[in-house]
C-alpha cells in the first residue's frame, strides 16, 4: 500500500501533538534561570515548578482514554489543542509562581492526552507495513518541537527582552497551538472506531480515502476484531492474559525516562552553566543537541521497519550507557569540560535513535484492540509519571552531587540492554491483528 494524501496528511496532523508536546515540555530550559531569581525559588521549587506540567501530563494520559473511546480520537485532540492554547497563552500572563504552576499543568494535561490519542490515532489509520514510519512521525515532531523550543529560546535571548523574556519564551507555544486546532477540522475519524461505534459504511469510505486498495478485507477485519471486543467487553486489562503486554508497556516507558533524557533535556541550560558555559552560549549548544535529536530521529524512522525495533533499542542502551558514564566522569573529575556538550550529542544521538523513535510505535503496537486504549493509557501514564518523579528531584540530586544521577541513568541503560535482548518480542510487519494473537490469547508469558 502507498502513502496517499489523505494518509499522510492525516498522520501528519494527528503528529502536530507531538509537536506541542515536545515544545511545551522542553521550552522550560531556557527559564530556569530566569524564573529562580525572579520567584526565588529554591532547587525544591524549581523541581515542582519544571515538573508541574508533567504532572498534568500523568493526569492527561490517565483519562485520555475515555473521550478517546466516546468522541473518538480526533476529536478529543481538539479540546487538548485548546488546553495547549489556554496554557500558552496563561504562562505568558502569569501574575505569581503559584498561577504560572498551573498554566503549566493545563498544558501538561494537553501533553499526556495527546501522547496517547495521537499515536493511537495514527496506528488506528496506518496499514502495517507504513505503521512504524507513521507512528514515528509523533516522535519525529516531538524532537522537531524540542528544536524548536530551543532555537526559540536562543532567538528571543539575544534580543534583550530583559525581565520579560521568560513569558514571550513560554507563550510563543500559542501559535502552534492554533495551527493544531484548525488542521484537525481537515482529517478524517479514526475507520476502527468509526467500526466500534457501528457506523461500518463510514469506515469503508475513510478507508477508501486513505487508499487502502482490499478495504474490504482489511474492514471485515476490522469488524471481527471488534467483535472480539465486545465479547470480551467484561475482561479487565489487569488480567493474566494481559501480563506480557502489560510488563513489555511499563518496563519500555520506565527505561524511556531512566535515560535521564528528560532530566537532561529541561536542566540543559543548568547543565550547561554548572560546567562552566553563559546562559547565551547554553541556549546555542542547546540547538546543536536539538539538532542531533531531530537528524538520529529522521534516520531511526527511515529504518524502524527495515531493522525492527528492537535492534534498534539494544543498539542505544549501549551508546547511551557509555556517553553518560562519560558525563558523570566530567562531573566528578571536574575536567574536559570541553567535551560535555559533544558527550551530551552523542548521548542525544543514540537515544533518538532507539528509545526515542521506537517507544510510541511499541506501545500502539503490543496491546490487542480489546484493551488498546486502556493498555496505552497505561503505558503513557507510566512514561509519564517516572518523567515527572525524575525531573522533579533532579535539581536537588544534581546539587549536592553533579555526577551521581548520570552514573545512575548509565546503569539503568545496562540494565535496559539486558532485558531488551532476553524478554522483547520484534513487531515490525505484523498487523495490529495479529499482534493480539501473538502477545494477549495465550494464558501464561511466553518461556
């Protein structure tokens, strides 16, 4: 099957999420500075007010489902655009820390519920052969946002905005807040749950328009996979049939976050600054590794379905685990403190090239139709609750030992080569069909 318009526009816009996400999350680099000396916050503080969004995003990820299943998931994305618009557009008007503490959380809510609708949405119309490449299109936009957030930061820091740059820095989030919003008006519903819903005809035609040559065959598919779901409307997801999809979802969004990327990724400019660098030069070398991120993830995207994912995932446990043993060096040596940033880029490389690219792809691909969104929920919600724990006690780990917190990301990627290679199953190629033959009809984990 092709890529027709209608299909890559459609995964397109649905990846405009993932856009938001990766703006919204990492544009709060280049503020920690400025936010510390102008609400006096202390590390404590500035943890709560980096990870006040991230906790939103737990919430988000939570209850995404739910809209997700009623409306359907283009239409849920809509509202979740306009939380993206209210954040930006509070952030930027905050009158005191405690406001700014829950634009930041409105923002995060859009962030989780996107970071699950979006790549559900986008398994839900791609066919199996172009599912990877689709689905990686909300990672690709994630680290497109996070250059973008970074470049952003570095622009308006040169312009001498003074006191008032942390709020244009924040709110400039509106405008692809907007852009997201409308383009969702131009995209069709999801065709399985158009299905679920009953409205079969409608599905045939979305699956016309997608380009699906044996729309036939692949909506009697359909159909009987959602017969399935409804016959086993009454099975939870926290059931022994589920344990194997169950484990491989929250042991790949755990391992996601004990890279430490996040860490990184928003205390960049910290970093940065505690190794010697200006908060000017910070924001500059900060797009050199937003830059990396966005290259290593168009090149993970290009061969996801060709060298599968989990190749992919043993190739960066092992290039992370070194790159950030070689930080934790710096740190504790107190030296080379040249080679930070190109330690830092090649960290980002690796990551983007495995973890990064391949961790939504997995976890629209590893649960069944019967339980998909809630299984990805959870996933999500595990990503994300790790992400808000570890980047909210970062800065107080980092104070008092710059070195430990890598020395414990490094182990952690060890530990994540290991259980890849013994435990993780490769899904490129197989339809998300067959997947739940594969990984949720047996009773007992596989030996």
């Amino acid at each position: 099957m092709s890529l027709n318009p209608t299909l890559a526009k459609s995964a397109i816009v649905a990846a405009l999420g993932g856009l938001l996400f990766g703006f919204d999350t990492a544009v709060i680099s280049g503020t920690t500075g400025t936010l510390t000396n102008t609400y006096l916050l202390s590390p404590t503080m500035l943890g709560v007010t980096v990870s006040s969004a991230l906790w939103g995003t737990v919430l988000g990820s939570m209850l995404a489902g739910i809209p997700g299943e009623r409306f359907g998931r283009r239409d849920s994305l809509r509202v979740l655009a306009i939380l993206y618009l209210v954040s930006g557009l509070g952030c930027a008007a905050a009158w005191n820390w405690p406001s700014l503490v829950v634009f930041r959380f409105i923002g995060g809510l859009g962030i989780g519920g996107s970071s699950v609708l979006g790549p559900m949405y986008i398994a839900e119309v791609a066919p199996a052969k172009l599912r990877g490449r689709l689905v990686g299109l909300f990672q690709f936009n994630i680290v497109f946002g996070i250059l973008l957030a970074y470049f952003s930061n570095y622009l308006i820091s040169i312009q001498g905005f003074g006191k008032s740059e942390w709020r244009l820095e924040l709110g400039v989030t509106t405008i692809p807040a907007v852009l997201f919003f409308v383009m969702l008006f131009r995209i069709p519903r999801s065709p399985r749950w158009l299905v679920e819903k009953g409205r079969v005809s409608e599905a045939r035609t979305v699956l016309q328009m997608i380009g699906e040559k044996n729309f036939e065959q692949e909506l009697q598919e359909i159909v009987a996979s959602i017969d399935v779901e409804r016959k086993q409307a009454a099975e939870k997801l926290f059931s022994r049939r589920y344990l194997f999809p169950i484990f491989l979802a929250v042991s790949i969004a755990m391992f996601n976050q004990l890279s430490g990327i996040n860490a990184i990724l928003y205390y960049l400019n910290d970093i940065f600054i505690h190794a010697g660098f200006s908060k000017i030069s910070g924001n500059l070398q900060a797009v050199a590794i937003g830059g990396t991120n966005l290259i290593f993830t168009v090149l993970a995207m290009s061969v996801i379905d060709k060298i599968g994912r989990k190749t992919l995932l043993l190739v960066g446990s092992i290039g992370t685990a070194a790159c950030l043993a070689g930080v934790a060096a710096i740190f504790f040596s107190g030296q080379h403190q040249g080679r930070l940033l190109w330690l830092l880029i090649g960290y980002i490389a690796f990551f983007a090239f495995s973890q990064g690219a391949v961790i939504w792809v997995y976890l629209s691909e590893v649960f069944p139709t019967t339980v998909r969104a809630k299984g990805q929920s959870l996933g999500t919600f595990t990503h994300w609750i790790m992400n808000a724990l570890i980047s909210g006690t970062f800065p107080l780990m980092a104070a008092s030992s710059g070195g430990y917190p890598f020395v414990f990301f490094s182990f952690m990627m060890v530990l994540q080569f290991f259980v890849v290679l013994l435990v993780y199953p490769e899904t490129k190629g197989v339809s998300l069909e067959d997947m739940q033959k594969k990984l949720a009809i047996s009773d007992a984990l596989p030996g």
